[in-house]
C-alpha cells in the first residue's frame, strides 16, 4: 500500500512539473535606428538566467523555453552603444530592438540616412579628407580645391581664389558649410567664399544641382564642407597646426579643441591666425599682395538617441591686398602694363596692406535641432543668420581718402524644415524654407553704389525619393521650387536709363527724378523650378556605373541687375540689365568607377544653359578716375561639355601613382562663339611613397595654352599722338609646367599625443607663368617658389 502512494505522489509530481515547464518564445530583430539595416552578429543577453545569443546577418535572434515573467534584455553590438530593455513576455513576443550604429558620428543634426546626406548616390563625388585639407591648413578653399579634378579657381592675384567647377562659379557654385548655405557677395569675381577650411573635417565637390534641400540653383555644382564628428564617449582632444611659408615671408596657426561627454553633451572651438606679407613673382615683388586673416568658430551640442540640439557660432575677418599694380589711371595705362614685361609699380617688401584693398568679415550663427518620430521618421528644423560686411578701398585722395569706395552690409536669414523616412521600401525626404535677406549699400562713401539697396524673400519647398531597387542598383529623383521676390531702390544715370530704353520699358518703376538720376523701385519675381533623376549601377568586379540627370534654375544676381558703374577692386565700369531672366540649366553627368588596387574615374558631362549670363570687355569710357574697361552683361544660349578623368594605382606596397586630366570647351550657341574665361585643359601627375611614419611625393602640373576664347579687344585713342591702338585683353598665356615635391613624418610626442612634421615645395623650379583665369595676369607673373615648413601636433 505505502508502495502504491509513493507511485501516485511521483506521478503527481512530475504532472505539476511538467504543468510548469517554460514554453513561452521571444522572436526579434536588431537593426540600425539611422537607415533601418540590420545589425548581424549583435549580442542579446536575458538578465537573471544563462542565456545568450546572437543575430544572424539578417539581425534576427530568437529565445525559447522561457516562463511568462518580465525580463530585462541588455543587447549589445560593436561601435554601438550598449542598451538595456524591459520586455514583458507572455506566450510568444516579437519586437525590433533599435540600436544606435553610428557611435562615432554624434553630431548627425543634418545627416543620418544611409541614402539621404547633403550629398546624392547617383553622383560620384570628389572629396578631400582631412589629412589632405591640413596639408592646405595656411590656404584658402580655393587653393585646396584645385587638387579635384574638374575644378580650377577663378584668382584675383594670390590671395583671392573663387573655386570653378566645369567651368562655371560664383553664383552658380552654392557653398555649404556644416548644414548652412553661406550666402556672401559672391556676384563678384574678386569675392573669395568666407570659409575656413580648418573648420572642416572633409569637403565633398558634387558636380551638379543634386542637393535640393539646401537649394536648386546650383547650376555649376556644390561644395559641401563638413564639420568633425564627434565621439560618443567621456574624451577631450584637439590638434594645433603651424605653417610658414618663404613666398610672402608669414605663416599661420590653426587650433581646435573638442570635448565631448558620454551623455552626449559636447562642445568645439576652433581658431586661425593668419599673416602674410607681399608675395613674390621669381623675378619682382608682388608689391601690396599680402593678407590678414583671423577665424574663430564655437559650437556646441547635445545628442540624444531619439532627439538633438546644436547651436554654432562663427566669425571669418580678412583683410586682402590687391596687387598695386593693376590699379592705374585707365586703358592707357593698361596699355603700357600689358607691353610692359614687369609691373608699373613694384615696391619694397613689407607686411603693411595699402590700397587698393578689400576687408570682409562674415558672422553665422545657426541653432538646429532633430528629433526621431516613431512610424514617421526623423523632423529636423534649423534657423541661421548670416552678416556680411564687405569694404573695398581705392587710391583715393583728398578728404575722402581714408573711405571706402565700396561698403555693403548683406544680412540673411533662413529656416528651414525637414522630415525624412523610409514607405513601402522607398526612402523619402521633404522639406521647406523660408529666406529673407537684406543688402544695404552704404550712400556715405563718395562714390556711386554700384549695388543698390534691395531686400529679397525666397520660400522654397522640396521633395526627394529614392529605392534601392537591389543591393547594387539604386534610383533618385527629386523636385524643388523657390519662389523669389526682389524690391530694390535704385538710382540710374538719366543718360543711361535712356540709352537703354528704359524710360520706355519701365516707366512705371520711376519714383522721382533727382537732378541727372531718377530713382527707381524695380520689384522683380522669378518662379524656379529644379529636378534631379539619377541611378547608381554596380556592373560587377568593383565597377560602378554613376548617370544623373539635373535641371536647375537661378534668378539673376543684383550685380547682374543693377550694376552701372565702377567696379573698384575689379577697377572696371560693369553694366548690367534689369531685363534678365532666370538662367535654365540642363546637365547630364555621367560617370564610370573603377575600384581596386587600379582605381578610376571617368566623368563626361554636357551642360546646357539657356538665358546664361556672361560679362565681357565692350570698350572703354572716360570718368573722373581716368580712362576704364566697360564689361557689360548680357545673356546668351550656352553649352558646355568636357571630360574629368582620375587614377589611382598602387603599383607596390608603398608606392602610389596618381593621374588627373580635365578638358572642358563652353560655347555660346547664337554665333558659336566660345565663352569667356573657361578654364585650358590640365593634367597631373604625383608619386607618392607612405609607410607607417613617412610620406614622400613628386608631382607636376601641366597647363595647355587656351586656344578657344572671344575677341573681345577693344581700341584705345592716345591723344598726344592722335592715334589708336589695339587693347589686346583677349589672347590667352603660354603653356606651362610646374613641378613640387613634399615630405613628412610623425612621431609619438609626450605620452599619446602624435607630432607631425612636414616641408613641401611649391614651383620648384621658380618658373615664371601666367594663369589665363588669373584676372591680375594682364601686369605680373604667378608666384615663384615657395617653401612651406608645416607642425602638426594631435593630443
């Protein structure tokens, strides 16, 4: 009997145990929160109990045999941030844990996605990364620029450098710094952009209007400049970088120190001191070329998984010579300059900037802000202003010597809106802005305001799609318009506004007549419509096939407007015309990428422009100052097309070949003239030796004469003699060849900090050329040799 109730209590038993045995499952899947990719091999460990798996390359896991509790889940993945999750489980669960994949990228206020950056898939871009951008830490954008293929610069002498991409620039060239689209007087040919490009971690050449969130007039191209990202961890570091150079006998140092906290608090600040005296020709002095410059960035954030602040500040001051030479009594003058084998005025050494002369200072302060919506995607919102303070100082005597001739005080502000996310496979981003800005032209200087007051409102909105239609096959397309609005308050030469017609035309903009000038109250809208459709093709063993479409629309510029007078630092007399209409741009970008230890890029583009503005040399006209070259705009059918091409190739372990060549030709369509100041074709060639600590380069650029350019001669009457004589500002320069070399190596320096010293030698055989896009080419030769002595310390 006893026997018998053991058997029935162990029966009993084992029923309870196995009525509490723990069949309850947990399914799930880890990805990335940014672009929703799944995260393989991260790790998901259930608190209180021995179990641990992993995701497969998929990101998905799974957990059986666990009892109905609440349970505590830490998932963990390398470069992410370590997580912890509260589950409750009854019967099966399923859920999609979110990590954040991008540690090493804090600041991503602007740019999260995989797809959706500044930037486009369906365009190769062209970049330079940091290491590169420090060897030009004493330089100017401009100067760093010239080493991408397919980009030159527009230079006004040594110091003053507009980058060109294809063959266009200024207004047709959008600048964006750190989410900002800087906005300067950048209608003249003599503006160089107000950026440090020290305060930048990388900078990325899209040679087409792809980004249409910042804008949709870039029909040249943008440059997108992009700030250090900062480290998700408790650390404090910088770099301090000195530079001296032999050719204008002054240096600079630029410093930047960043702290950054666990709890996603940081904060950077950035300063450069920048000082250089006259530059040197081989065989002269550039007499009055030096400059001033002085930067100071500050900019602070936090981030958080789900939402983000940052707030930045900046401050860009530089002062420019402009080379003493190039300004004189008139075309007279210009006459004996451009006979003359050496410049009419060649002075002593010295650090002192005399004039002619520009100073600019430049402020941007920006706040913007994110946060991640759940089902709908990431809101982001952004406002920054923007003061832009420009003085340009003529030789000027009498009481009004000490004035400038030009003062112009430019103030912008914009807010813009953005949301993006991911429908249905499609990866989406929409946006809107509102833009106000105000140029006010100081009527005190003395002289007749080439800009006129006028204040300007732009609204725009967009919108951006793009699949990923396989792993190697990707298609984009996107919409914008802008709205712009022009109300301008602007005196015109009674003689002039009628030899133009028009009192005819516009009589209805008149507000009153004023001795010899009428002032007028022109108010001007232009509707722009902007479009990009791209695809990005993977054609196997690391070949890609690169094809976008943009249609891109900008509104005339003020300069291009308004301007009926001298221009002094470009110490001409500019005409422009208040009939302009928008320019239309077509281009076709194409581009075939090799990968590998053979590396290339092949990149041909066409691009057609309809209402394109150009400004040319038309004559000459007698003033007060003396005798000055008349430009005037006009607009014209254009068409541009060219070639880019890059290799790279390792042909051994330490040794790198680099070849860059670009070819362009631009034409207006009307007479099949060519355009005015496209740049010659070009090639490259560098040599260059890495190992661990040094690094050794040769290179040499070559410049072939340009043969297709306008005639835009014009003769000059010399009283005494009662002759003419030809102005010849048309015929291009002599080929030529420059050859530099450069050195460097780093060390350990005091415990973990780096120290990295370097040389390199510009124009190593002091040859003495002329630039075809160099404005001042008409009165000295290029620089001579420079030696530059660089010391970098990372801690």
């Amino acid at each position: 009997m006893r026997f018998i109730i053991l058997i029935g209590l162990a029966f009993l038993f084992s029923e309870l145990v196995h009525a509490q045995e723990c069949t309850s499952i947990i399914t799930g899947r880890v990805i990335d929160l940014h672009d929703k990719s799944p995260l393989s091999g991260a790790t998901i460990i259930v608190a209180g109990i021995e179990v641990a798996v992993q995701t497969d390359l998929d990101g998905y896991f799974r957990i059986e045999k666990l009892c109905d509790a609440n349970y505590s889940l830490q998932i963990s993945h390398p470069e992410c941030s370590t997580r912890a999750f509260r589950l409750p489980l009854n019967g099966t669960t399923d859920r999609v844990f979110y990590l954040e994949h991008h540690l090493e990228s804090l600041n991503e206020i602007l740019l999260t996605s995989k797809i959706f950056t500044t930037k486009s898939e369906t365009v190769l871009e062209n970049s330079l990364d940091l290491s590169a951008l420090e060897k030009y830490s004493g330089f100017s954008l401009g100067d760093a620029l010239k080493d991408l293929s397919g980009v030159t610069t527009l230079n006004t002498g040594n110091t003053v450098a507009k980058p060109v991409i294809n063959g266009l620039h200024s207004s047709r060239v959008s600048l964006i710094n750190n989410g900002v689209r800087m906005q300067d007087q950048e209608w003249g040919v003599e503006h160089a952009p107000n950026l440090d490009i020290n305060s930048s971690n990388r900078i990325t050449v899209l040679k087409g209007a792809s980004a249409l969130q910042f804008t949709g007039d870039a029909i040249g191209g943008i440059i997108v400049a992009e700030p250090e990202r900062i480290a998700l961890k408790d650390t404090l570091y910088g770099r301090s970088i000195f530079t001296f150079g032999s050719n204008g006998r002054g240096g600079s140092n630029s410093t930047t120190i960043i702290k950054s906290y666990e709890n996603g608090w940081n904060a950077q600040v950035q300063g450069t001191l920048k000082r250089f005296g006259d530059y040197e020709a081989p065989d002269y002095t550039l007499s009055n070329t030096g400059n001033f410059e002085r930067n100071l960035m500050f900019r602070i954030g936090l981030n958080k998984l789900n939402w983000g602040l940052e707030g930045q500040y900046s401050l860009f001051k530089n002062d420019v010579g402009i080379l003493r030479a190039s300004h004189l009594g008139g075309a007279e003058d210009l006459v004996r300059a451009i006979n003359s084998p050496v410049p009419l005025v060649i002075e002593d050494f010295t650090y002192t900037i005399n004039r002619p002369k520009q100073e600019v200072q430049h402020q941007l302060i920006k706040v913007s802000g994110f946060m991640r919506i759940e089902n709908l995607g990431k809101l982001t919102a952004q406002y920054d202003f923007q003061l832009n303070n420009r003085f340009e100082f003529d030789i000027r005597r009498g009481d009004d010597a000490d004035k400038a001739s030009v003062d112009l005080e430019l103030s912008t502000q914009n807010l813009a809106v953005n949301l993006e996310g991911a429908f249905s496979g499609y990866n989406y981003k929409v946006g809107s802005s509102l833009n106000y800005q105000e140029n006010f032209a100081n009527p005190e200087t003395g002289v007749r305001r080439l800009i006129p007051d006028y204040q300007q409102y732009r609204a725009g909105v967009y919108a951006v799609v793009d699949k990923e239609i396989s792993s190697n096959w990707i298609l984009e397309g996107g919409l914008r318009f802008d709205h712009t609005k022009m109300d301008a308050f602007k005196f015109y030469r009674t003689s002039f506004w009628e030899s133009r017609n028009y009192d005819q035309l516009y009589p209805e903009i008149v507000v009153e007549e004023v001795g010899n000038q009428i002032l007028t109250n022109p108010i001007l809208n232009f509707n722009n419509l902007a479009a990009t459709l791209g695809t990005s093709v993977s054609l196997g063993d690391q070949l890609w096939l690169f094809a976008n479409f943009s249609l891109a629309s900008r509104a005339p510029n003020a300069s291009e407007l308004f301007s009926e007078g001298l221009h002094h630092s470009a110490s001409r007399i500019e005409l422009g015309d208040l009939g302009f209409q928008s320019e239309k741009s077509r281009k076709i970008v194409l581009a075939f990428q090799k990968k590998g230890r053979l590396n290339f890029a092949l990149q041909p583009f066409y691009n057609r422009v309809d209402n394109f503005v150009v400004i040319e040399p038309t004559g000459v006209q007698q003033t007060i100052r003396g005798n000055f070259q008349v430009w005037e705009y006009r607009q014209v059918l254009a068409e541009l097309f060219g070639i880019d091409f890059d290799l790279n190739y390792q042909f051994w372990d330490h040794f790198n070949f680099k070849h860059q060549f670009s070819i362009i030709k631009g034409y207006e369509r009307d007479n099949d003239q060519p355009l005015i100041n496209l740049p010659p074709a070009s090639f490259s060639n560098t040599i260059t030796y890495q190992n661990d600590r040094w690094t050794i380069g040769v290179s040499n650029d070559y410049f072939f004469r340009q043969n297709e350019f306008p005639d835009t001669n014009f003769e000059v009457f010399f009283p005494v003699s009662e002759t003419f004589q030809t102005v010849d500002v048309s015929s291009a320069p002599d080929a030529y060849t420059l050859w530099h070399c450069n050195a460097s190596y780093s060390l350990s320096f005091i415990g973990k900090s780096e120290l990295t010293v370097g040389a390199q030698i510009n124009n190593v055989f002091n040859t003495s050329y002329r630039s075809y896009l160099n404005r001042l080419r008409y009165y000295a030769d290029d620089l001579g040799t420079n030696i530059i002595l660089q010391t970098k310390i990372n801690f």
